[in-house]
C-alpha cells in the first residue's frame, strides 16, 4: 500500500499506453489512499486518454482540492484543464462548421 510506489505504477503503465492495467492499480490506489491527490489525477489523466473530458475535470478539481497548497501540482492541473478548454472550443468549432455546409 506505499502510495509513492502505486503512484509510480500506475504512471508506468499510463506512460506505456496499458490504461486498463492504469486503471486497475489506479483503483487499488483510491482504496488504500481515498484522500490522496495522486489518484484522482491519474484518474483525470485516463479520462483524458479516453476523450471524456468531463470526467477529467471532475477528477481533476478533485485533486486540486486534496493538494491546493502544492503550486507545481496546480500549475500542472491547470494547464491541463487550458488546454482541455481550448480543445473543447476547438471541436465545438469544427462542428458548427461542418453542419454550415
């Protein structure tokens, strides 16, 4: 249960593309540690690869307030949920100009 070594174990296999191994450890790590920032991140970061943005930010928001006093955690969340924004007024760009045509 030591939370350093599942938050680098799950952050392996995301990093090697194995989400559903992620997700798996990822939910051992909510159980041992359900007020830790780590997982809700990770878990953030799995929605991302799976394109649902809303889960995302409630992930994320909820990892923010488990760690609001770390600066570089929030620096990091936030650039995250900018450019999840602009990606959403991307998409939602381009789809308003496919249905013009």
């Amino acid at each position: 249960g030591n939370k350093l070594a599942l938050n680098e174990i799950v952050a392996i296999y995301f990093l090697i593309g194995d989400l559903s191994a992620a997700e798996l450890i990822n939910r051992r790590f909510f159980q041992l540690h359900p007020d830790a920032a780590e997982p809700y991140m990770h878990q953030g970061n799995l929605s991302l690869a799976k394109r649902d943005t809303t889960s995302a930010m409630e992930y994320y928001n909820q990892a923010l307030k488990r760690n609001p006093e770390n600066q570089e955690f929030k620096q990091y969340v936030n650039s995250i949920k900018k450019s999840v924004k602009f990606d959403l007024i991307e998409e939602n760009a381009v789809s308003s100009n496919q249905t013009d045509e």
